[in-house]
C-alpha cells in the first residue's frame, strides 16, 4: 500500500505522490500543469515537462469577472496539448492552493481525469528533485469540452444568502483576521478588497492551510482531516456544504479536501467570496 | 512623489518590456540575491526583522555606513520566494547608500511598477511589506540623526 493510499482518504487516486510524477516524466498521457500565486515561479524553474496555467491569464475571463467559457477552455486545452483522456497533475507554490483552485476550475469543464501532486512544489525541492527552465511546447490537440457546468462545485451569492438563511454549513477559509473582520485588504490595494469585514453568518473558520503539514506541503491525513472538518467543527460528509475565502482560491483547496478527501458529496465553492459578499448592499455580516 | 532616481530609471526601462522580459528580467534579478552576510545576521533570524505580511518569510537589515546612508541587506527563508528575491536585489540595488530622504520617501507603488499589476494581494502584502520596512529603518535613522544634532 503507498504513502497515500494508507492515510484512509475518500478518493485517493486524486492524489499522485512526487515519486509518481518523477516516474511518469516522459510518459504522454500524463500532463504536469504547474498553477502558482506568484508569476516568476515556473519560468524560474519548474518541473521537466510541465506547462503553466496561470490563475489570471488562463483560468479567468479577461472582462468579466468569471471563469472562461467553453471556448476558453478548449483553447487552453489545444495550448497545453491535452485530450479528455489526458491524465492532468496539478502542482504548484502555497501548497498547491493553486494547482486546487485550476484543478477546481477544470471540474466545471468535467476534466475528471485530473490529479494533484501531493505537496506541490515545496516537497519536490525538498527532496532534492530537478527544476528546470526549458518551456515544452506540445502540439496543439482539439479538445471538445462541455458547456461549463456550475450546477455542482460553484455556489452564486443568491444561492449562498438563502444558505445562509437556511443555517447551512459554511466553511470560511481565510485566516482568523479576515474572519473576524479585523482586516480587510492592504491599504492602496483594495481591488481584492471588501467595504465591509467580518463573516457570513453562522459560518465556521476553518483556515484552508489547517489541511497541511507545513514541513513538507502534503495533505493531513483522513483521520486528522476528520479531527478538524468533523469532530471540531461538526461537520458531517452528507452535508451541504458552501466554502468561501476572498475570492475562491483558497476555498477550492478545501473543496478538494472536503470533496476528495474526506468523501463530501455536496460541496460547492462559493468564488465571489468575501470580495462580492463583503461589498454586497445589504447584505448579513457576523463578526 | 516620484521614485528615487535609480528606481525611476528601472520603472521607466521596465514600461518598455513585455510581460515575459519583465518576467525573464526578474528572474535574472532573482538570480543575484545574495543572502544578509553573517557579519550582520546568523539564524535563527530575530522577529523583529521579519518583514509583515510577507509569505516567503523575509528578512531585512539596514547597515548604517560611515556616510550615514544605509547599506539593504535580506535574507528569503522560502525557496520559492522568487519575487522576495527580485524585490530584495532591486531594493539593495538601486537604493543602498542612497540619501536617507530618498529611502524614507519610497512608495509602495514601487511594487506594482516594477512587477505589473496582475500580483495578487497576497503577494503584493509581502513586497510592500518589504518596500515598508526600508522606508521605516530610513526615518528611523533621520530621526536618530536629527535628535542627535540637537
């Protein structure tokens, strides 16, 4: 039994480990994809073989604020060379905050052969393992994608306020601060900011990084997941579960742990976050 | 208030680039850091210069210099803090032993011209969080300087 298959997670074959990923260099019907917060990290080095798909350029609308359409998503498909049979590993910086939230986005587009490598890039150089700067072009494919389905994983603010009005569970990922509303944004910088601090109410704070062993990047395993998400928060995996940070990259790493993980079957991120909610006339804050 | 002189010249020079040579740019930047010397620091590196707010866990130092400038020094614990690095470097660079009115009037917007404005808040806390901690070590000195004189 591997590493990961002996922590108890509800799907672990979502996870790869980077043993897998170094073994799996050459093969073609795997796609590394490095997702990062911070611009310079893949041209800085990366792992052989692996593509970038950045959070603003690639994964958003450059207009509206959304995630791309059908079209954009098969454009980026064809760029980084994948067909739906493609195996996608998701890695990057912050613990794979990242690789979760594009891991998320590719489930609108029902990419279900998708995997994350289990502490990101922080386990790989800690192992001692090479970074590269050479970037691999791969021929375009045509890749025929569905409609973008938010039924499912996506949560829209009308449907968060009668959540909340319902007293449904809500997870706030942010850190304690933001939570409580002590801090909104850094002053000078209020595009990713809000009007307002504090909470949705009856949300529980549950900082998405809770889920880390920050020595090495991995995920916690099942029964110290459970520690946290079950037994001190009181969540329970038939629950019906809206998770929201600031603008729902860091609740799509808790989507991920929830869903995958812990074997959630209802989870839905709720990406307007605390950048529409916290700016919303009227609408109920907690602090 | 416009940059110090050095920096403005970066800024503008930058203002020419694509994004990928701003990035390469960056990286090469990145690529002359050089961690505080231990004639000025040792691990485990005092709290009190940690810069705020900034993730890749960086570290700053002002060395005041017999011309009564100050001489930028940093260290960056997390590997991946490749920006930090940038940051650090272009900070040393261009504002070490420059006049004390210049550092303790820098600008955060330094941050946005100089790495483009698609950082995320995240990021952008950490380096004006950098960028924060020079222009204080710098007013901090002026005001010693000044106290002293009196």
């Amino acid at each position: 039994m591997s590493d990961i298959e002996s922590r108890g997670y509800a799907q672990p074959d979502v996870l790869v480990s980077s043993d897998w990923v170094a073994a799996h260099l050459s093969d073609p019907n795997v796609r590394l994809v490095e997702s990062n917060e911070d611009p310079l990290v893949y041209p800085s080095g990366h792992i052989a073989g692996a593509v970038e798909v950045d959070w603003t350029r690639d994964l958003n609308d450059q207009l509206r604020r959304d995630y791309l359409d059908k079209d954009g998503f098969e454009k980026l498909a064809s760029r980084i060379g994948i067909t739906p049979e493609t195996t996608v590993v998701f890695y990057g910086d912050k613990n794979n905050w990242w690789a979760c939230y594009a891991y998320w986005v590719f489930q609108l587009f029902g990419h279900r052969n998708a995997k994350v490598m289990d502490g990101g890039r922080l386990k790989w150089h800690k192992e001692g393992r090479d970074f590269v700067r050479d970037q691999p072009s791969y021929q375009a494919t045509a890749y025929a994608a569905p409609a973008r389905d938010d039924s499912k994983i996506r949560a829209f603010r009308d449907q968060v306020m009668v959540h909340a009005e319902q007293q449904l569970p809500l997870v706030d990922v942010r850190s304690p601060e933001e939570y409580s509303g002590e801090r909104l944004h850094m002053p000078d910088f209020p595009n990713e900011g809000a009007l307002r601090g504090g909470h949705i109410p009856g949300a529980k704070s549950v900082p998405w990084a809770r889920a880390i062993d920050p020595d090495d990047g991995t995920f916690l395993t099942a029964p110290a997941l459970a520690a946290i998400y079950q037994d001190e928060q009181g969540l329970d995996p038939s629950d019906n579960v809206v998770a929201y940070c600031r603008i729902g990259e860091r609740s799509s790493h808790t989507w991920f742990v929830l869903t995958h993980l812990l074997g959630f079957g209802n989870v839905r991120n709720y990406d307007g976050s605390w950048t529409e909610w916290g700016n919303l006339v009227g609408a109920p804050i907690e602090r | 208030m416009g940059h110090p002189a050095r920096i403005a010249e970066l800024v503008d020079t930058l203002a020419l680039f694509s994004r990928m040579e701003r990035i390469d740019y960056l990286i090469s930047v990145a690529d002359r850091f050089r961690e505080v010397p231990e004639s000025i620091a040792r691990r485990p590196f005092p709290e009190n210069h940690k810069v705020p707010a900034c993730e890749s866990e960086a570290y700053m130092w002002a060395e005041k210099l017999a011309d009564q400038t100050l001489k930028l020094h940093f260290a960056v614990e997390n590997p991946q803090g490749i920006s930090a690095k940038a940051m650090a470097v272009i900070l040393d660079e261009n504002l070490s032993g420059e006049s004390l009115e210049d550092l303790a009037g820098l600008s955060g917007d330094v941050v946005y011209d100089v790495f483009g404005r698609e950082l995320s808040m995240g990021k952008s806390m950490g380096l004006m969080g950098m960028v924060s901690m020079v222009s204080g070590s710098a007013k901090k000195l002026k005001r010693t300087l000044t106290e002293g004189a009196l």
